[in-house]
C-alpha cells in the first residue's frame, strides 16, 4: 500500500528515504548472502546488521535506541524533502 501510494504520487525515493532503516537491513542481507556465495567470506559477522551490532557486544536496547534514532533522522529527512519538491 506504501509503495502503490508512493508511486501514485511520485514520490519513491521519499519513501525509501524514510524507511531507510528497513532498506539498510535488507540491504545488509543481500550483501552478507551474495559476498558469502562468491568469495565464501562474510562482510558482517551475522545478518540483518542489527544482529552484527549485537555480536559486536552492544546491548539490545542499545541496538533498538540507535535505530529509532536513525529512523526519526531518516523520517525528518525524508519529510524534508517532500516540502522542498
């Protein structure tokens, strides 16, 4: 539905702007699998890269707050950028 209005209203690299944070999860598994299945080497020591965050020895809630963080700066860029069009 996000991604139909989105289009409709031509405003595609907003929304993924906005959900950047879901976009660099994902992201971060495309790359983790296509590294591993071409050279048998992993970039991250575990994928999504929240998981990498945590094997590096941060916190779960220290994951989760630097998230939202990221998420609301993404937010406000993306909405940023709607009243500049």
């Amino acid at each position: 539905m996000l991604g139909a209005t989105a289009v409709a209203t031509k405003h595609e690299i907003v929304l993924a702007i906005i959900g950047g944070l879901f976009v660099l999860e994902a992201v971060s598994v495309i790359v983790q699998v296509a590294s591993f299945k071409l050279t048998g080497k992993r970039v991250f020591r575990m994928a999504p890269i929240h998981h990498h965050f945590e094997q590096l020895g941060w916190s779960e809630p220290q994951v989760v707050v630097r998230f939202w963080i990221i998420a609301v700066v993404l937010a406000l860029v993306g909405l940023a950028t709607l009243k500049l069009r």
